[in-house]
C-alpha cells in the first residue's frame, strides 16, 4: 500500500494515538507519522506495517525497525489499512 492509500489511517493514528490494533503510540513514533503526512513529495512509496504493534507508517522512516516498539518484523503486506 503507497502513502496516497493510506492517508486516512495515518490521521486517524495520529488523532487517537493508537495503532489499528489499538496499541498506544509514543510520541516519537507520533511525530514518524507527521513527517509520513507531511512528505508530499513521496505519497508514491510504500507504507510498511509493524507485526508487532500494527502501526502503519511511511517506509523511508523506518530504517532501523518500527518507531514505535523497535521491532525488526515490518511487511509491506496491508491489508485493508490494518
């Protein structure tokens, strides 16, 4: 899934603060999806998804794993925003 698809899923993670299984996310993490928001400019890559926690955040700002509970285990498999 691009970053165009999953806009609203990333606004609605930062709106309640949780991830799509309802995890809570930090702040640092918080701020990864407000860059994800803002970077219009690469709307075109992947999102990629934490097995982990679930958050849902842009590829290009998960270089050492998810930004919100570090897990290594990210897939770019989204199945419906979740």
């Amino acid at each position: 899934m691009k970053i165009k698809d999953a806009i609203q899923v990333l606004r609605t993670e930062v709106v309640f603060g949780r991830t799509p299984s309802g995890r809570s996310i930090t702040d640092y993490a918080q701020n990864a999806i407000g860059a994800s928001l803002e970077d219009t400019k690469n709307y075109e890559m992947e999102c990629l998804s934490c097995k982990n926690c679930s958050l849902i955040i842009s590829g290009l700002l998960c270089p050492e794993g998810c930004p919100n509970c570090g897990s290594k285990d990210l897939t770019t498999e989204i199945v419906n925003g979740d």
